[in-house]
C-alpha cells in the first residue's frame, strides 16, 4: 500500500466553542487518527490547523460535527486546503485576542455525572471536594472575565495549578485537559464557615458540617453557590415562619431544593409532588431551573412554603456544593435567593454579611470570586409546554439568531419590573440573565453593570438603544441620560414582537398581549390588548372596557382598589371595602391620579378582592394566584367538581375607534354573590375571561386575516386561564402560539423591543 499524500487545512470554527471543553476534544480527536496541527482560541472562535491524508481530514470534520462536546453548539465549519507545513505532533496554542464579533459565551454548569461520581470516592484526591469541575461543568458566565477563555482572563486566575492539578491540564486523554476552572483541596477555592461570636471554620469538610448541624438546629444560613448567595433553612412550618418574619415576605412562594436520590435523581420530587414526565424532565435538564410543580395529595412539604398555592417550585441540587450539603442534611431545604425583596441576588461576602445580618443566622463562604450575579432559572410547564419565567444561572447569557441583519448594534434595556438587557449586532441576540426589579440602588447598579459586561464580552459598541415608553420607567431615564441614540417601543408591541419573533413564518398574527399594565400608545394604562400584524407593524384591535384606578400605581399592590375601580364605574359601592374611600372617590370622580386602565391583570386583582381572597398583595401576581388556587384546590376535593358555574358571555362593543371592547360589567353581580363560594367565583371569572378572548377573536377573524393566535403577557403564566382559552381555541381550528424560549412577562420586553425596533 502506498503512503498517501500529506494534505493540510485550516478551518475555522463558530458558535459555542469556548468554555465547553472544545480545545481539548479537538486534541483527542487529532491524536486519535494520528494527525498534527494545532488549535488554538481567538476571541469568540476555534482555529483549528490539521494535517494528514484526505480520507482521515474528511474524518476528521465529520468528527469534529457530529462527535462534539454535549455543552458545544456548532454555528458554522469553514475549511480550507492549504500548504502542509513541518509538524511532529498535535498541540494546543497560546490564544489570540482579537475582534469578539464570533463571541459565545456559555451558561454556568450544573455538576456533571463524572465529577459528581468521582467526588463520591473515597480514593480520589477531589473526594467530597465542593468544587470539583472539568471540561463539561462548572461555572462560566459567572467567572469569565473577558475572552479568550482562559484561566487567567477568569476569576480562577488568582488559583494557580498545583503540580498534580498541571499535570491534569496538560493530559491530552484527561477530562480536565485545559478545563479553566480546574481546581482541588490543596490549590483552589476553600470555604469558610462564619457565626457570630464563633471561630471561623476554614476546613471545607468541616465548614459543611458546621452548616448542616445549624440547619438541622433551625438556624437560616447564607450560602455562596455559583452564581451568588442562597438563604438555606429547614423546610418546617417553625423555620419557615421565621424567614419570612425576618425576609418581610408574609405569602410570597419559596424555592425548595430536594436531595438528589435514586437513579434518576427524582426519587424526593416523586414523594412530595404529583409531577408530570416532563416537568421530571425539565428537573434534570442541563439547565437544572425551578420548576412549579403541583403539590403531592399524599405526602407534603410544609403549607408556609407556597401558602394557598396548589404548587411548589422544586429545584435538584446543582453544584458540587449543594451536592454535599442536601447529602448529609437528607431532607428537603428551603432555598430562596439572598437578597433584599425584588433586587439581584447578593455574590460577595461583606455585602451578604452587612445586607443579611438580621436574616441569617450563620454564612458558609468561598473566595472563588463571583463576577456578576446570576440567580436561579424558573420554569412552568402549561398544556404541555414548557414556559420561561425567569432566565438566569444554566440558561443565560441567552443566545438567539435574529431573523435579520441589523445595520447597526442596539441594547435593549427592557422594562421595569423583572428586568433583562439584550444585546443584538448583525444577526445575533443575547439576553442578560434576570436582574429584577429596577426601583432599587443595588439593581441599578447591577443593570449597568450587565450592559457594560455583555458589551465588553461580545466586543459591541453600541451607539443605539432601545427602551419603553413609558417616561417614568428607570431603563428609560437611563436611556435618555445616555448619551445614546434612543427608540422607543411601546410595552405590549414589544411583547407581541417578542412572541412574534419565537414563531417566524407565522405572520400576520393576532396576538393578545394581557399582563398588569404597561404604558399605552393613547397614554393610558393598557394590559388586555389585541394585536394584529406583525412586529413593527401592530394594529389594536381589540381591549376590554376601560375604567380608572384610584391611586394609580398603589393598584397594582392594593387589589381592593381595583375592585372599587370596578364598582365605581358602575355607580355600584362596596360595604365590604377593608380601607375608608370618602377622600379617595372624591379624588376619583375628579380624575386625580386616576389614570384609565385596560388592564386584565387589574381585573383579576379586582376578582380577587370582591370574593374576599387578597385585599392587599404581599408580591407581584400575588392576587391572581391565589383566586387560580382557590378553584384549583375546590377542583382536587371530589365533592366540588360536579358544581361549577356557567361562563359569563360578556358583551363585545365596537367602540368608535374601530376597537371591539369586551364589557366586565356582567361580571360584577357574581363577583359580589356571597352565597357563591370564592372558588367557584373564581372558577367563573376565568371560565368567563376565557369565552370573552374567543369572542374577540371570532369578531376579528371576520374581518382580518391571521394564520394564529398568539397568547403573551403574565396573565397567561395562569395555567387555569391558558389551558381553557386554548381549548376553546383549538375546537374552533384556531393555531395557538405560545413563549417557548422567551419569557412571556416583563423579563422578555428586551428582547421583544428589539425585534420591534429594529422592524419599524
């Protein structure tokens, strides 16, 4: 047999290349069918340089697609043939810096399946080790300081390699070759267990036992994982009382974190929720979110983790950590974000300490340094979809194609309540993780923190920025006071495009924008929209009766106002109203700080105080979930399910605008039935919200083309609600469109005022 000519290439490599052990799987690749070269890191993509006859090359490429890394996302292969140069062997070189447009920067990683087993074994020198990683885990976004990625452009690079660590980087066939965050006991990050008027415990094994024995005592601590600090406590009625006591968080649903048991791991999810196969799934996805799950009939977790709720929000341990921590604890843990109400989650130790004293009794600390924080990912599944609530740690940077080209780069800053940013340039979108609700120092800070991250990431300079209409909002002030080109989108347009954008080739849409509010184009508060068109082309065509909210933005947090509201433009009164109204209606009847809304959310609100479940919120949707689990929980008795009340047709009205306007009025004489219970109240308000949306869908398709429907806004995070409106929906052959990737509340404004911009 005669030797094949020597051949050579070079190709270029794009997409999610970088901090998903790529370099190294190249390596082993060469080494495997006996071809030299190099591959090194410039910027956001892989040069690869590859010698050998034509047969192994071709194998090669073919390998080099189909054979990558699970955590790799492969945009483009180029390849060209070029003049074989002298080469003994394969290695990796030093990486460029240079233009960031091919940057892709990955998510932080749960543990994964090899080094969770190996920090299990007693013969291994990472045995029980809290931050034991390789090449397929650990963190990322957290740690990645600037690109290329490199050890020394992370938050790692103060760490260096201890000899046998070294020795495990430079190991071609080892699974921690040229893995950044490499670390074990003798020269990575250490914990540190910190009580007051105690001794600091510098030992890792022994800080982690000092954590679980205040645990089991009932003492809340504060715990630094990946993407920033946890408040851990006991899941029981007495602990749980306790933090919110101290939290200031009366009713607002809590996290549990669940120890990882049996094969699959789900064993704990199966005995304390009645969970479907795939929110099982979406438990032990690489994202490892929260998930809502619907509480066990059986066997159930303490009534003060979700109070009036039919689900909890259950999450698999995702770090080596926490690995450790549920391990020895063995029971479940409650395990909500270190923060004050509605700010980013606190990352560094002093802050924690100073923030926290009066809310933790104890803190476990690690001085691996956490750049930017990144909270927990949230997700529900609704007739068997899987929604986005929240983006965050295992999902963000969120990484989307554009299905155009910009001409320039434009930031996004989104809205006011759970805020993200986005970054679009050419064809590209990224999404920040959320950052929360901007009325705080801390969140604004960490908000310009994320642009000028994302922008120094990706290699964009921005010129031209987005934000919405609505003048009071603190993303758009810091708009305005930028210095930038600024484009205003209005809320539900925005939320439209966004759903729009998920869903090509499906235009013209007739999309029904229902949230809270948002800030209208006639200068009222809408939140019951119909749009029709497509994204920088919306037509409204469709609303709900206005009426005008007595004290304006305090409806919002007090439902009892919104019920007035109602009441008031029906010349009805209340003798059940919680406040005295006297000067408030005076107010009202003059229009002073009344400001007219469309609001479905504020209808719901409005359900919900006139059947007597929420007269004052303790937290955003607080009202509308609990009138959902008032029926939810009659519905689960069998006794209650063969009594239901019939849906309300309320009437449509063809304003003279143009508009068809759905009349709550009708609503108002079974609302404030008291020989009704609440339940089936609250049954009849979604059922009649639901037949109202159908018949306003029917008028307009007798008058305008759609090819689907397109639910979006925080109403339709309501399960109940969503699941009736698609059934009647689908019966009548209507295509209904869902959020799949983007979050259908405020943390998808960014992305949605993006696409609206950019197709105006």
């Amino acid at each position: 047999m005669t030797n094949r000519p020597l051949q050579a290439r070079q190709l270029t490599v794009t997409g999610r290349v970088q901090g998903v052990g790529f370099r190294p799987f190249v390596s082993r690749l060469a080494h495997h069918l006996n071809l030299s070269g190099w591959v090194r890191n410039q910027s956001g993509q892989v040069e690869i340089w590859i010698q050998g006859n034509s047969e192994l090359l071709d194998q090669f490429e073919h390998a080099l697609i189909n054979e990558a890394p699970p955590l790799a996302k492969l945009q483009q292969l180029n390849s060209h043939t070029v003049i074989p140069i002298e080469l003994d062997s394969f290695t990796i070189l030093p990486s460029l810096r240079g233009e960031l447009n091919h940057a892709h920067i990955p998510p932080d990683y749960f543990i994964c399946a090899d080094c969770l087993q190996e920090m299990h074994d007693k013969t291994e020198r990472r045995y029980h080790y809290p931050f034991i990683n390789c090449t397929q885990c650990g963190p990322r976004y957290t740690l990645i300081n600037r690109l290329p990625y490199d050890r020394p452009n992370t938050s790692m690079a103060d760490f260096s390699l201890c000899p046998e660590c070294l020795a495990d980087y430079q190991n071609p066939i080892d699974r921690r070759f040229h893995a950044q965050p490499l670390a074990c006991p003798a020269c990575g990050p250490k914990l540190t267990f910190r009580q007051p008027e105690q001794e600091d415990i510098n030992d890792n094994s022994a800080a982690i036992k000092a954590t679980v024995a205040v645990l089991r005592a009932g003492l809340i601590v504060a715990v630094k994982g990946i993407g920033g600090y946890h408040l851990l406590c006991s899941a029981s009625e007495e602990v749980i009382l306790k933090l919110r006591s101290r939290k200031q968080r009366r009713f607002k649903p809590l996290a549990v974190m669940l120890p990882w048991q049996g094969i699959d791991g789900l064993d704990q999810v199966r005995r304390y929720a009645n969970a479907t196969a795939e929110e099982q799934a979406l438990l032990i996805d690489a994202m490892r979110p929260i998930v809502l799950v619907k509480k066990s009939p059986d066997i159930q977790l303490a009534e003060t983790i979700a109070p009036n709720m039919q689900e909890y929000g259950l999450m698999l341990p995702y770090s080596p950590l926490h690995h450790l921590i549920l391990e020895d604890y063995a029971a479940p843990l409650i395990a909500t974000s270190a923060n004050i109400s509605g700010e980013p989650v606190l990352t560094e130790a002093d802050p924690v300490e100073a923030r926290l004293e009066l809310i933790a009794d104890a803190f476990l600390h690690h001085n691996r340094p956490i750049l930017r924080p990144a909270d927990d990912s949230v997700y529900k599944i609704i007739a068997n979809r899987i929604q986005p609530l929240r983006i965050g740690r295992g999902v963000a940077p969120l990484e989307i194609d554009l299905p155009f080209s910009l001409t320039s780069p434009l930031l996004a800053v989104g809205g006011q309540m759970k805020n993200t940013i986005a970054l679009a340039w050419e064809n590209r979108l990224v999404m920040s993780p959320h950052i929360g609700d901007l009325g705080s120092l801390r969140s604004q800070q960490v908000f310009e923190q994320t642009i000028a991250d994302l922008s120094q990431l990706y290699g964009v300079s921005v010129q031209h920025c987005v934000c919405d209409a609505h003048p009071d909002y603190s993303a758009t002030r810091w708009a305005e006071q930028s210095g930038l080109i600024v484009h205003k989108v209005f809320h539900h347009r925005a939320h439209a495009s966004a759903l729009a954008a998920e869903h090509t080739g499906t235009e013209p849409l007739l999309v029904f924008t229902w949230d809270g509010t948002g800030y209208g184009e006639n200068g009222t508060l809408w939140g019951g929209e119909g749009l029709l068109g497509q994204p920088g082309h919306w037509q409204r065509v469709s609303s709900f009766k206005p009426f005008r909210l007595p004290g304006g933005d305090k409806a919002s947090r007090e439902p009892w106002r919104s019920a007035l509201a109602l009441l008031w433009e029906q010349n009805q009164s209340w003798p059940d109203c919680p406040v005295d109204t006297f000067l408030l209606k005076h107010a009202w009847q003059r229009h002073i700080n009344s400001p007219q809304s469309s609001s479905v959310g504020r209808l719901f609100d409005a359900a919900a105080a006139l059947t007597g479940i929420v007269q004052f919120a303790d937290f955003e949707g607080h009202a509308p979930m609990w009138l959902e689990a008032a029926y939810n929980v009659a519905a689960s008795n069998i006794y209650n399910q063969i009594s239901t009340v019939p849906p309300i047709d309320l009437p449509l009205i063809h304003h003279n605008n143009g508009l068809w306007l759905s009349d709550w009025a009708p609503l108002l004489p079974m609302l404030t039935n008291t020989d009704l219970a609440p339940s089936k109240r609250g049954q009849c308000f979604h059922a009649s919200l639901a037949l109202a949306l159908l018949t306003q869908a029917r008028q307009i398709q007798q008058e305008h083309h759609f090819v689907a429907i397109g639910l979006t806004g925080g109403v339709f995070q309501n399960r109940l609600l969503t699941e009736q409106v698609i059934a009647l929906l689908e019966a009548e052959g209507f295509k209904v469109l869902l959020p799949e990737r983007i979050p259908g509340n405020d943390a998808g404004i960014s992305f949605g005022q993006v696409i609206e911009a950019a197709t105006q």
